[in-house]
C-alpha cells in the first residue's frame, strides 16, 4: 500500500495551508493523516508536536498506523531543519508546494542562503508534482531553478512544475482577491488562465488568499474535481492560532496569531489594520535562544503598523526576558508609536485588554496555538486564548 504523501515547506503559511488541503481532500473521500506545528493526527489517534517534521523513527511509526488504519494519504509540513537533518529521506513526497521564505531560524542556518538550499531539497524528491509562489523572490529563484533542472534533465520530464501568483497572470494558478473583510475573502481562482469564478474563504486576509491559492493548486495536480475544492475551502472557519478571533460576550475584538517572524508580524498587522475602526492595539515578543537579528525588525515593524504595542516575553527559554526586549525596543524607538515594557505576558495581555475602547482591535502575536511558555529551562502553562478571555470575562 502506498501512501501518497503531500509536503508543504516555506517559512509562514505551512499550517494553514495543510488544515486547507486537508478539508479539500476530505471533501473528496479521501481520509487524510496530518503532521505538522500543531498536532500530528494519525488516523484515530492524535500525537503532540514536538517537533513540526519529526524523527526518521517517529515517521516510520506514523506511516505504519496509517497503513494499519488503511488511511492512503499525509500531509505533512516539513521543516528547514527537518529538511537539513535527512528526516524525511525515507519518505515518498508525490506533491509538494511553497509558501515563501522570509527571514527565520538563522540561529541554525545561519544564512538565507543555507535556509534556501535546505527548503529546496524538498523539490529535489518531489515525484510527481509541485507548485510555487512565484510572488516571492525565493520562490521565483525556485522555480526557476527547478525548470532549469528538468530542462537539464536531472528531474524526471514527466513531473509537473507549476506556479501560483496574484501578480503574474500567466502563472499556471492565478488568483484575484475580490472582497477583504474580517469575516474572510473572496478571492476569484484562474487555471490556465480559465476563472472558477468567486471563492468565499472564511478566514481574512491576502495571507489567506496565497494559502487557498496553494491549496487549491495541490488538490488540483493531485487530480481532485473542482467542485470538492471549493467546498473544501468554504468549510475552513479557522485554524489554531492562525488569526484566530477569540470569542467572547463583552464586544472585544482581540485577535491571536503564531506571527513570530518579521515578515508574518507585518502581513498579520497589515491585515489587522485593514479591519481595525479605532486603535490597532500589538502584544509580542521574541524568543529566546534564537534568531537576535530579528528581534529590533520585528520592533521597527511592529511600531509602523500598530497604535500602541505592549512589547512582553513569548518564549525567552534561557535569556533574560529584560534583554530581550531591550532589542525590540531598539526597533520600535525608530517609529512614533506609543508603547510600554512589561516583561509578564499575562499582565501585557491584561493591559491591553484595560485601555481596550470600542472599535480598537487586540492583535497578541507569538504563541498562537501554543499552550505553554518556555522559561529557564521550564516548560510552563499558558495559553493566550484562555488567558485573553479570562480577563475579558474580569472586566467590569
């Protein structure tokens, strides 16, 4: 029994596209196994991700339950890291897609370069189809890249090359963003330059569109009808942590997001400030024991695009919170928006939610689905979503 096996990699999106391809798939018939940031869901049973891509032996394990459940399809995001460190040599990849690739993870990598040539190996085991976003620089270089290699013949004729674009008509799936909104968009899909007509997505933002596009793309080299992908991608209503609007009965809007790179904090913000009627109000912080460059960045873009920003911990692991934020600062000092420190993400959240007024918009960006923080070699609990409708239930 073959597994056919879907992988998406590039640095934002992976999840949402994989939740996307997932219910398009599952529209069709097809039961699907899912290996990813939030969950690894095998059939019946349901795994914690320690690891986005895990081990050669954890996949080994993966695959044998699906072949026993008798589940014929996976997606799976793969990591840069799982990617450099051969996890998935052992697995058959038949598609695979490309989100994008921003600056992340250079703690390990150290270069874009390196990060670029370890996300590329995908393509490199790809067996019969793949598409890209030719948006994106690196992804252009991709596909570009990818083309040459075929033409060259050092990748299989017979496998299908293809790209997504919202700038680029001629792109094999083309995408035109109809209506944006915070209840979602409305995007209208061309193939082959042939128009599907208009898609409603329930989830809001370009970010949301590129995702669909992608999704979309997949399910369609992998031979599923129209109709399924169309009801696949209305049924979505949310991912974990993924613009995720939190519920709640005092009319607050706040929002929660795993946006913990430069590049998906400015999208996240720039979708935010679309749909916000008063004040754009930012909670975020950076990790610890990773990446310093992009921590004065992701002040800088935060300060540009909010209101006010409470600038607090996300996952500080071994540094000192203090230090830490002292490099986003540097970046935000660099704008005129009004901000304040405070280092205790419950108390960060808690005076966003106080100087709330109607119409501002919270945006807490980080941890996303996360359930916990990581603190001096402690894994702690605590999750944003609960936290924020706690004080939100507290308030007079």
């Amino acid at each position: 029994m073959t597994i056919e096996v879907f992988g998406i990699t590039g640095t934002n999106g992976k999840t949402t596209v994989s939740y996307m391809l997932k219910s398009i798939l599952e529209e069709a018939g097809r039961e699907c196994g899912l290996v990813g940031t939030i969950t690894h869901i095998i059939g019946k049973h349901q795994y914690d991700a320690l690891n986005t891509t895990p081990s050669k032996e954890v996949l080994k394990k993966y695959f044998q339950e699906l072949k026993e459940q008798g589940i014929e399809t996976c997606i799976m995001e793969v990591s840069s890291h799982g990617l450099d460190q051969g996890r998935i040599d052992n697995v058959d990849v038949h598609y695979s897609g490309f989100t994008n690739l921003t600056q992340d993870h250079l703690d390990y990598h150290i270069t874009m370069e390196n990060y670029f040539n370890a996300k590329a190996k995908l393509f490199h085991k790809t067996e019969k189809g793949m598409c890209i976003n030719i948006d994106d620089s690196y992804g252009k270089r991709l596909y570009d890249k990818i083309k040459a290699e075929q033409i060259m013949g050092s990748i299989k004729p017979e496998i299908r090359i293809q790209s997504f674009s919202f700038k680029d008509p001629e792109a094999d799936y083309f995408g035109r963003i109809a209506e944006n909104s915070i209840h979602g968009i409305l995007m209208e899909p061309f193939e082959a330059g042939e128009s599907w007509g208009e898609i409603q997505i329930d989830l809001p933002g370009k970010t949301t569109a590129y995702n669909g596009l992608l999704a979309l793309a997949m399910s369609r080299q992998a031979g599923v009808e129209r109709k399924f992908v169309i009801e696949g991608l209305k049924k979505i209503k949310g991912v974990p942590g993924r613009f995720q609007k939190v519920e709640n009965q005092q009319n607050i809007d706040a929002v929660i997001d795993f946006a913990h790179t430069p590049d998906a904090l400015e999208n996240l913000l720039r979708v935010a400030g679309e749909l916000k009627k008063g004040r754009l109000i930012c909670v975020f912080g950076c990790g610890g024991n990773r990446d310093k460059e992009k921590r004065s960045i992701m002040g800088r873009i935060a300060g540009k695009h909010s209101d006010f920003c409470i600038i607090t911990s996300d996952n500080p692991r071994f540094e000192e919170p203090e230090a830490i934020t002292e490099e986003i600062e540097k970046g935000m000092t660099e704008t005129n928006c009004e901000y304040i420190v405070e280092v205790d993400r419950r108390e960060a959240i808690k005076k966003a939610v106080e100087m709330c007024a109607e119409g501002d918009l919270i945006v807490i960006a980080g941890k996303g689905h996360e359930k916990y923080q990581l603190i001096s070699g402690k894994k702690l609990p605590f999750d944003d979503e609960s936290v924020v409708k706690e004080i939100i239930n507290m308030r007079e």
